[in-house]
C-alpha cells in the first residue's frame, strides 16, 4: 500500500514540476538539475519508508527495491499520463536509455507491459516471500 500511494505522489510531484512549471515556462535547459531533484525526491521517499520499516527486517529491503524498481520501470511514467488525464504517447524515445524498461523501442504498449510486468513480479513476490521465508524457519527448526 505504502509504494502504490508513493509512486502515485511522485508521478504527482512530476506532473506539477514538470509539466506545470518547466514545460510551461520553456525551463529545458534546465532538465538535468530537475532530473537529479526529481531522483532526490525518489530516494527521500524510499529512506523515509526504510526508517519507517527499519524494524519489519526484511520487508524494509523489499519496500526499497519495489518503489526504485516500479518508479522506473514505465510506471511512474504510466501514472504520470493517466493521473494527468492525457494519452501516452505513441513513442517515448526519451525513456529508450532506462534499464529497466524491459521492452525496446519504448511505445505506450511496451510501456505499459513493462510496467505491468514489473508489478506482476513485485506483487507475486509479496505474495511468495512470506510463504517462503515460513518454509525456511520450518527448516531451521528440523
């Protein structure tokens, strides 16, 4: 719950950053300082919820790898769209150099699956971990 309501207000602090102040006011010659800000919001984000979390173990560890994972894998990029109300376009050559965009050329369909297999991963493993982590304690008790 904590990295879905966290991605969906850094898509927000994006849209109103970028969209309504440097797109606006033709600031693009200024893309690389909004881009370095814009991943210390992200990384802000993610230690406060490590702090937060510091005491569940490993669950601190899995909140960090979801929320960078899922903030670069087309979803942020996904939400950014859709919580804005306009289409994705129909080539996103700027997102070709992300890594972690699994599907290449970077179209809103392939987009839109990376993200979407990102969250499927993400999710099963929230599912899988547990499961797993109680089959170890059984064992390390035999």
């Amino acid at each position: 719950m904590a990295v879905g309501v966290g991605l969906v207000f850094y898509a927000l602090s994006d849209i109103l950053l970028w969209q309504r102040i440097f797109e606006a006011h033709g600031l693009y010659q200024f893309d690389e300082q909004y881009q370095t800000g814009h991943v210390a919001v992200l990384v802000g984000m993610i230690a406060l919820g490590v702090v937060l979390l510091f005491e569940a173990g490993w669950w601190a560890a899995w909140y960090a790898m979801a929320f960078f994972t899922l903030a670069f894998s087309g979803l942020e990029d996904v939400l950014y769209y859709v919580l804005d109300g306009r289409p994705i376009p129909s080539v996103c050559p700027w997102l070709e150099v992300n890594r972690l965009i699994l599907f290449h050329p970077v179209t809103n369909h392939s987009l839109l699956l990376s993200a979407g297999v990102w969250v499927a991963f993400w999710a099963l493993s929230l599912e899988l971990l547990p499961r797993l982590a109680a089959l170890g304690a059984v064992a390390a008790r035999r």
